[in-house]
C-alpha cells in the first residue's frame, strides 16, 4: 500500500516550513527606549507574545537589564502613563501602538505622574 501524495513525509515537512515562515500574529513588536539615567539596552527591538500580561514585559526587562526585583525601574507606555500590570500586552498594543510597535519607555526614577 502506497501512502496518499497528502500524507507523505515530504510534504508534511513542506507544509511546516511554510507555517514557520509566515508572520506570527500573536506576537507583537516592543520596543524599549530608556528614559534619565537607565541603561540602555544594545538591543531594543523584541517581539513578545500578545497574550502575556504586562507584569510579563516588566520581567522580561529586568532580566535583560540585569536588575534584580529590589531595584527600582518605572515603565511608561509612549511617554504617556504606566500601565497596570495585568493590563495585556494585546490590549496595550491596539490602544497605544506606535508605527506597528508598542513603545514601553523605562527608567530608575518616576519620571511621570
């Protein structure tokens, strides 16, 4: 018995590499621009999972900049207002994207309201 042309293992491995290359909706593009005096990162550019939770964001920050939980660090969504961290990253997006990105501006001090 021969295997239909569909279910071979070639065009299995075909189809997945097609489903790779495409464009991941759920992920969104966050950029990060320091504010005052906090570091800034050599990478600013990162694509993060839409349905994470902004506490998710913060996380991710941390680690990158090497911070620990002690150490201050305020976030602002373009300049404008911190978001609460059950705010989900989707819902930033749609409201505040920016040029397809979601600006999150950090720093070490409050810099805003």
């Amino acid at each position: 018995m021969t295997q239909p042309e569909e279910d071979s293992p070639g065009l299995k491995a075909i189809k997945a590499l097609e489903s790779y290359r495409k464009k991941d909706p759920s992920k969104i593009v966050v950029r990060f621009k320091a504010v005052g005096n906090a570091p800034i990162m050599k990478q600013n550019f990162y694509k993060i999972n839409s349905v994470n939770r902004f506490q998710a964001v913060i996380q991710f920050l941390r680690k990158e900049l090497g911070w620990h939980a002690g150490e201050p660090l305020f976030t602002y969504i373009n300049l404008a207002f911190s978001p609460t961290p059950d705010d989900t990253v989707s819902n930033l997006y749609k409201m505040f994207a920016t040029d397809g990105h979601l600006i999150v501006n950090y720093s070490t001090t409050a810099a805003w309201g």
